[in-house]
C-alpha cells in the first residue's frame, strides 16, 4: 500500500477569525523556570500566533504542555517550563479560536470526511479490534519514511528478552528503518548480556533455560562495561557483538538512554538527571517523523508527550507526525493513544510478534 | 525444526510396587448420575488399575475430574459423573501410587532433566517471556501432526473480526493443519457476518469503518441462515462463501458449535443442551494430539477439562497430547496452561498476529 | 445520598415528528424463528409503535436485538428470534425517528446538562478513575430499591472463593438487598464446597492452605448433591448450612443456575439448555430495576444483553433500570458497559473488595 | 489478630558447615564504581561473612545486587555498584553455603512447616485468590508497626486522583501509620492540584466531570509551587490545604519525590538525578520494617530492589521486613512479589480501595 502524506491545510489569514483577531500577547516571565499566571500551554498542534498585525506565526518544533516564549528576533520557541529564563516573553492566554490572537490549528491535516469514519478512529481499541490495515499502513509508511521522514523508536526491555524479536529489530535497524532510539538503562543491560551470554535475566534468549548462576548474567554485563568505561568501546573492541546496541552504534543511529529509580549500574551512557535526558529525548524528538514504541509505559509516556501532530520540515513544508504504540493492555495502549489526533494509533499485541512481524512484511517481501 | 515424539515409558508391572499391590476396588454407583463415596478422580495423567493379579489396565479415552468404569468385557471406560448409570461398577481409591490398587502414571514421558529445565517449563509465563522456540517448536509439531495426528482448534470470535486473521486461519484449514474445531455461536455468527457483509459486528473487517445500520449485520446473518435451516445449506447453495464455516465445511472438517446464554439466535447447528455439547466436543477431544485454544476463555477451559496428556492410538502406542493456549492476559493463560503437564504450554499474544504468524511459519517457507 | 428517580419524559404524541408519522408496519414472520428481512431489532431504550393513528404503545418489558411482535389485541410484544411463531405479526422497518411510524426514545430520561457532564459519563473507565462517587450514588440507589425495587446479582465464582466477600453478600442477601441471582454451576459447586469443607478449590477459603487431596473437594460437594437430588434439600435437612446458596435459599430468593460447556456435575437445580436458561434469567431480568454484574464475562454479558434501559412498573409509571458491572480489567468493565447508556457503570476492582464495601457502606453505618 | 514477630535464627557458627569453611576472601576493586570480576553480589537475605576465623559478620544494611566491602575497621558495608571507590575491599565468592566463606540464610525466620503451606505461600495471586486472611494480617501487622516499626509507603498517583483514597491516606497519616513516602513528580502534582482546584488531571476528584480549561490545572498547579519556591512554602503559607502532601509535611514524615522523564515541571523538591534520589530512598529503605508499594510499577520495582528480607534494629535484633505491593493486573502483582520472600505479599484490587479499607480497618474499629 503506498503511502500518501496527507496535505497539510494552511490556514486563511486573510479572513474571519483570524481578521478581527487582537495580537498575541507576551508577558515577561517572573522568574527563571516560572510563566505569568496566565501564560498558554500549548497542545499537540500546530498553533499560530499573531505577532503583529497580519503576521500569524507557527512555532517551528513544538510539543504539548510548553510555553511559547517570543525571541528578539520575532520567531516563537517552546519551552518547558522548566527552561524559561527570568524575564522571557511567555504568550498569554488560554482561547484557542483567536480570541487571544492565538489559533490552534486541530484540524490541519483534515479531517475524517464521514462520522463513521471519525468514529472508526476515535473508538479506543481492544484485543478485539482488527489490526490488518494498521500493519499494512505501518508497512507504507515505513518504506515513506526510510526515504523521506525520521523513524523514532522508544524500546522496553521485552523486546531484547526474545532471539527472534532482538534479531528482527537489528534488521530493521541495518536497512534503515531506524533513525533514533530512546530507551533505559534495562534495555540496554539485557541486550548486552544477550550478546555476551545468550540470556536476559538469566534465561536463555531462545530455550528459556534458566543458566547456573543466571541472576548474576545482567550484573556482570554491566560490571564489564562500567570496566571498559563505555558500550560504545565494548562494541569497538569486539567484546559486544549481534544485538541492539550494536546494530545502532554500527548504523551511527543516535540513542539516548535515560536512568530511571529502577536502574542497576548503571551503564556509562545513560543520563543520571532525567531532565538532561528529556532534553536530550526531545532533540530526537524535534527530528521524529514517525514513532514507534513498545512495551514500556514510563518510556513511551515521555515520548509521547514530546511529540507534537506536526513536523515543520527543512523546505518549511508541514507534514503529520505518527505515532504508534505497542503494549499488551488495553489500559496502558489507550492511555498512550489518547491524544486526540488522527495520527495516533495503538496495536494490541505482544513486542515480540510486533517487531517479527513487521521485518517480515518490510523485508520479507 | 523437525519434530520427534517423545517416547512413552512403560511401567514394568513385575516390580514394586506393582508386585505388591492390592487389586483395584470397584464399588456399584448409588444410582444413576452419583459415585460412591469413595470414588477415584481421573487426573491428565494415564492412570493404570489392577483389575486382576498382574493385569493393570489403562483406559483408552480419559479425560480428567471423572470416574472409572469396570466393564463387564473387563475394559475401563473413564465416565462423567453425569453419565454413571445406577449400579455401574466405579473404581475406588485416592491414592495414587498403587496402594489402591491404581497408579497415576504423571511420568509417563519422561521428566525434564536438569533442574533448570524444571524451572523453565514450570515458570508461568508472561507478556516478557521468550516465545520463539515455543512458535518453532509449534511449527515442528504442526507439520508432524498434519501426516500423524489429529490437530483439534478452539476459537474465540476474535479471529473473526480481523481480514488477515480469518484469511490465515482459512489457509491453514485448506492445507490439513485443522482437523477439527471447537467453538460457539459468536465465532460462526461474525464469520458468517463476514462472508455476507465483511464486516463483524458491523465494523468492516480491514478499515474498521462501521456501516450504516452495522448494527444489524450480524443479526442479519442469523436470520438468513435460520431462514435458510443450517449454515451447511448456506454454504452449498453459494450464499455463504469464504472464511472460516465455509472452509471448514468444505474441507469436511468436523465442528461443534456449542451454546451459550450471550448467544442470539442462534445458529441451526448451535447445540442448545451444554452437556450434549460437551459430549459432543468430547468425541473430537477423544482424537486430539495436539490442541490449540485461542482468545477463549469459556470453551479453552471447557476443552482442557476434557483433554487428558496422552492419547492410546489406534496401534496401541500411547502419545502425549499437546495443548496451546493464547490469550492476550497472564490471568487466562496461566489459569488455561496450569495443568501440571509438560506438554501444556501459553503463548501471550494477540490472537490475530498469532494465527498470521503460524500460517506464514507453516506456509510461507 | 438520598437517592432520586430521574422523571421519565413522556413523549408529546400530539407534536412533530410523531403528528405525521404514519402507522408501523408489521410483517408476517416466514416461518418458526424467522423474521421478515426487514424486521426491526429493539434497543435498550424505550421505543414506540404507533399501532393505530395517533396510538403509539411501548412494549412493557423489552430487551435488545430482539423483534417486536403485535399480538390480536393490540399489544407489543419483544421477542427473541427464536421464540418467533410462524405468521406472527413482527414490526417493519429500521428508522428510529418516526419516519417508519417508530420512536427510539434515548433521551426518556434526559440528557446531562453541560458538555463536560456527557463526556464525564461517556468517557471509558481505567484503574485511574476516581469511584467515591459511584459507590455512594450506589449506597443510595441500593436503598432506594430495596423498598423500591428489585436488585438482580450476576456473580461469578471469585466472590465464593473468599471468606469475608461470601459472608458480605450472605449478610446483604438477609438484609435485603437481593431480590434475584444469575449464576453458573461453579458458583454454586465452590460456595457448598466452601459450606461443607471450607475450602475452594482445594484451598481453605481464609488461610488459602491447600487440604490434602484439595481437588476432590468440589467432586465431592456436586457429587453429594446429586445423591441428595437438589441444592434445595441439602439446605433443609441442615447438610449445607452458610454461604451464599444457603442464604438465597432460606431468603426465598429466586435463582438461575444456568448450564456452561465447562461445568463438572452438574448440579442439579443448574439447566442444560442455555436457551431454557436465558428464559428462566429474563424472568427475573424483566423485573430487575438494579442490575449489579461481578466478576464474570459470560454472565454478566448474557444478563446485560437482556436488560432495558428502562422498566414499565405495575402503576404503569416508566423508571430507568440501572446496571453495575464489577470486574477487574478495562477490557472486561469496558465491554460490559458499552450500553449507549447513562445509567450503565462500571467500577474496576476485586469483587471481594467490592462486595465488603457495600456490605460496610449499607448495613455497617 | 495480634501481631508476632517472627523470632530469627541465629546459625550455630560452632557447628558445620560454618566450622571448616573458608575465610571470606576480599579483592580490591579495579577503579571506582567497579566491582573485581568475582565479586559476590548480595541476595534479600541475611549474609554472613567469615572475615576472621570464626568471626561470621552480617551487614547491618543490605539490599540485593549490591557488593559488600570490608571497611578498615572489620565492619561490612553494603553498597551499590557505582558507589564503590577504587580499591575498596570487594567480598568474592558466588557459592552462598560457606565454601566461599559466606552464608546466605535464606531460612532466617524459618519455614513453612507443611508443604501445602509452602504451595500456598508460593503460589502466585490472581484476582481469584482469597485476600480476606492478608487484609487481617496486614491490620494486625500495622498496628504493632505504629508502635514498633517502620511502615514506608510507596505511592503512583492513581491514590490522588479520588476522593475518598485521598482521604483514607490522610487519615493513615495522622493516625501514624505512615513514616516514609517513595513517590514521584506526579503523586505530589495532582495531590497539589486536588487541594488547590479539587481536581486531577482536570476532572473532579469526586463527581469526575471535567471543569473548564482542565488540562491546564495541574500546570498551574506546578507553576505556583515553582514560583513559590517549594511544596513546604507553600503548605507554610496555606496555600495548599489538605491532601497527602499536605498530612505529610505537617506531620513530619519524610518523603523522597524521585524524578522521572515523565514529568511536567518539575516541582522543586523532586529530585532529577534518579541515582541521587535511588540514594535518598534507600535512606528510608533501611529503616523500614514494613513496605507498601502501590499503583506504580516505576516506584515499587526500584523500591523492592533496595527492600532486603531483613532489618538489623537498634537494639542488634533481626526482623523480617514485610513487604505488600497493591495492583491491578497479575503481570505486576507477580512480578513484584517475586522475591522469594515469606515476607512478600500482593493484594490484587484498586489501590483507592485498598486504601479506604486500611483506613476503615484500622481507624474505624
């Protein structure tokens, strides 16, 4: 199924609401990591913001509940809170049909033409939802994507837990299908005691075996790597081979590990303050065309909230961003998907079939 | 992965505690439908009574919770409580290692050899175990079952609703790996929804659109089949074409739909009476060696009930019985695959992906 | 919470759209359970049928996916398919505004008042949602039909297997609060197994110990039953005393214990034919004004599939029937309370704390 | 039902296999935060440690994969990988029965006296088990804890997000059962956001009805906090009033707000390097007798990391350390009770109403 990228809808400027539309206002933050009380919080859409009369501006990397501070230069950047300087001219107000100078385009790549379809969309999905046409979708659009887009993918550990899963995955990543990783320290820890001991928590990747001494498998694979001071030199000397993390860092795919409370170790590589590690997420996230994430509620949560409906491209054109999650509850994939927009989608099914199954179809061919 | 049967040990009756085992007990049934007091429970497992001095007989067809009947040609045949006729001779005695006379044979196929394989296999599963043995085993085991053995399926109507699901499933009934199919009302009912106006329960079985008055549609599909006398009629006269009724129909595969009090309608060939469906799905159970049961959970427990760990062929050589269970939720995998028998395994995925994936494994080499 | 019945709105008869509607069609049914190819399938909602100019009658006790049949004296009856006789008169047509002489009347008891009302409603249920309000509107209602009304239980097995959970429903059954109750065979079997041994399944229903030969417990329990001949003698000559049966039972409580292709017995009062058993349960859903639905899929699905949105009382006077379902996963409560309805709830939770709760909250003031 | 301690066994280090054993051997660890390659790395269970002959040493503060280094003064520190300086004194040895000098007590409080106890204790939980016997322990627990012990909660938000929980764990507070709290970013935001605008997440924390502008409370609430400077400020000063916060502060009850990816803001007091916060939650971690981890699997699995089986008192007695984790689903349930433990405990049910019944248990004798 060839994929086509919906067109984007440029709003008309010219005429009403946006005509009688008041200018946005800015007011200076009162403090660093402090808006105005009134400051607006941005959503997942494209948002236009009257800086003076007649010029509507869209913020060029976006993601929901930020701020919109307004730069010297006259362009418009979004910030988490936690980044607004003392000062900074955050917008105001919280109407989003201009009233406020503000539009907040939801309906910018269209909008589904018959109710049922719109219902077809909206209804959350159960394991007794039909995903055939999701699959073929996601295998268009991964073959748009590989060419055209940046796919983002954000990885439980479950899918280093299984031979066939992790392999399927290292093929996706050597044919391009993978862009950028955002993943833990677990992800990592398991898919490295994978290549150096064929197991994950002590259990063998493909029999199930539990090994003697199994418990102490993802210890002593992050013992050596904190050794040898990085993944990265484990994989160059050869020590690390096969698996996840080293597909990525052969391919150069960047990947950012983000610590958690849970964490063993942890590995060199991953980020302690998890503030860091959003920032360095949502570098990722600014370039993301497509995301895919499975099998991880805290990983994809954080995504998911950095990553807006639309991408704004290099040659200024406007295109949707996808986002798909994996997860086997319906409470966890309906709570991810719940974003209101038409680009959000969840399959209910195991990782491990999710990711066998679409090398297959986007390589097996 | 080629497939080998594990062999079956035979006891050696002329040791202990064989030698000095009490003759079995067999006690008249109070009256019809009642055991005495006393009675001995089948297990899964073969199970062998000394009905005379050095004489242990093992009944052909057990199945487990039910009673052993001596015969007046001295066979036993293994009996739900329901259909114990008054004055029948019932088998007596709770313990099972031939004190009374009986011997629970729970290591009929040999026992795991390492402690850590033990572990393995008793582990319950969940959504972060490795399955890819478990699918390449299956498929082993499939390919050996379609030329020797008697591959009984169980369906939920998830299966129903999803294009490429009910396709899969309609190959693998085309190319022998379907012998016989144990399922209800709603199952037959979408499917037959599906043949008339792909949709399920009104949704279109690959975009999801739901169709005016989609309400309807299955309700539809019962009238007309009602109208028409059985489901077997729609489908020879053509009115009925593709999915599942339709190739297990024509492939002469045999089927029990059985009643349930969610079902409208129902269907011609539901069978209202639960325990004459029983029976009925006994017969089929009496000829599994392999049994796979997906996203159900009345009739996976249903049928595990009455399939027992081994199977005395036609030859007299005595097989183990495989049982799959999938299901999206630990809960019913682990409750559906709790049956202390090494040939039991769960898979925990969608029902769709899973089916699709069996059928390219098996299929698409 | 004082507890207060929403006012029914009777339509206004006299004004558009009703004044020029004209009269509902009726068709003789082709054959026994057959009904004309453009029959009309009731909803839960209450629905009108203008018989005559300017007649328009409701049928008093309805149920969905059902025909609804002119009887020679004038009045409607809702029938299930198979109850069609051949000849009857079943209404025509699949417009519910009038236009095919048909009113669906969804908003009979009005519609919430604000925006963020409807969608609070609307809006699926998770382990996130907050339930204080629920179990206090319930407090209220629960006493409000206790004088007022008739509460039907739906119960699975879980709420046998507990101590405190079977003691609470046994002190709401003696206090009133249950005027019917749908069930299976393994209700009934584990809560005598519990009456006679303490025990379900095997384990002691407070310390959760496993008794020696624990599996033959509930054998055991059905099989003495079935000497006895009925659950009903066993409690008069004192053998099953406690427990839920034995509460329904001395209350004068009447119950359905309808067959399931996975009972063992079975017990005797429990009816084979699922569709005798769907009528035996509609008597008592026909009466229902409070439906409270625990801790079970295939009776509480069947149940809901039989009850109104609304019930006609003897006074003639139109009240909504309100339906709780109890379970534990969002699949599960969301399914089950997919009704279109305002007065259909789910809570997520164990239906041992749910039931000690309203035990507390309705008898421990 | 009163509480007993469960008295330890001290091992008789006179007899064998303490006698013959070995020396514990110790090597100096390569470079900070690496363990040399043999190190032994730590179970729940109490350790002994030979450091000199018949001088069996057990660490007074364990948790489980850590190492344990011999500080200059004989005393053993238990520590996790990354807190480990160059060339600290690191125990070797994997074998846990005193041939590597080093005892693991896995039987320290004694064992199950029955084998049916051991299956019962063993067996996993399912909404199906009966709980009534663990809320009765858990009471009896708790009330010699207030006196006693330790009791730390670890909370996910859903205990913020209703009323009547939020109540329930004030009150617990108050009452003193509470003396630590784990919990993250989001608990303390929507606690906030329910005593400043009586919602969660927008919605009313008893009627559930979305207000106005809903998805912007709990930004405001975090952006005053942040302007204010601190949760303590602002509980100072009144303008948070109510809540678990609020009980907390005024009580005096440390609590650690470890960060995460997922969070808005964040509040000041959260802690965005998660090793710092691992190191201030494991701070409370030692002084902790008994554990309640619920609704979060984020916090409880890095809370049961750092939970050993054991507390070594002031007063240089042993006790068992409990520790009960509340959820919803089996998967999490059973995956965080899984620590081989006597002392571990899961509840399956809603944690809003686990926590009403503690209060009501508790309190409302």
């Amino acid at each position: 199924m060839a994929f086509i990228l919906p067109e984007y809808r440029t709003p008309d400027f010219t005429a009403e609401p946006f005509k009688s539309a008041p200018a946005a206002r800015f007011e200076a933050a009162p403090k660093a990591g402090v808006a105005p009380g009134d400051y607006h919080a941005t959503s997942i859409y494209p948002e236009y913001f009257q800086v003076a009369p007649g010029d509507w501006r869209l913020p060029r990397e976006s993601r929901m509940d930020c701020v919109v501070v307004l730069q010297s230069d006259g362009s418009l950047t979004v910030k988490e809170f936690r980044h607004i300087a003392a000062g900074e001219l955050v917008a105001i107000g919280r109407r989003e049909n201009c009233e406020d100078g503000i539009f907040v385009h939801s309906g910018a790549f269209g909008q589904p033409d018959t109710l049922s379809d719109k219902f077809a969309f909206r209804t959350q999905v159960s394991r007794e939802t039909a995903f055939s046409a999701d699959y073929d979708e996601l295998y268009g659009l991964l073959d748009h994507e590989r060419n055209h887009g940046f796919i983002l993918w954000v990885l439980g550990p479950a899918v280093s837990f299984d031979r066939d899963a992790r392999n399927a995955f290292t093929l996706l990543v050597r044919n391009g299908y993978v862009d950028g990783l955002l993943a833990g320290n677990a992800l990592a820890a398991h898919d490295i005691e994978g290549a150096l001991f064929n197991t994950a928590l002590g259990q063998d990747l493909y029999t199930k075996r539990h090994v003697p001494l199994g418990h102490y498998k993802h210890l002593d694979a992050i013992n050596r790597i904190r050794e040898l001071g990085s993944i990265e030199a484990a994989i160059r000397i050869g020590m690390v081979s096969g698996g996840i993390m080293d597909a990525v860092t052969r391919a150069g795919v960047p990947y950012v590990l983000a610590g958690s409370i849970r964490d063993d170790g942890p590995l060199p590589e991953v980020i302690a303050n998890v503030y860091a590690a959003q920032d360095r997420m949502r570098d990722l996230a600014r370039r993301a065309t497509t995301v895919i994430a499975m099998a991880t509620q805290l990983h994809s949560i954080a995504t998911g909230n950095m990553i807006p409906a639309y991408r704004v491209m290099p040659d200024d054109s406007v295109r949707p961003v996808y986002f798909y999650t994996v997860d086997m509850s319906e409470f966890a994939a309906n709570k991810l998907a719940d974003r209101g927009s038409l680009t959000a989608r969840s399959i209910l099914t195991n990782a491990q079939d999710f990711v066998v199954n679409l090398e297959r179809g986007l390589l097996g061919k």
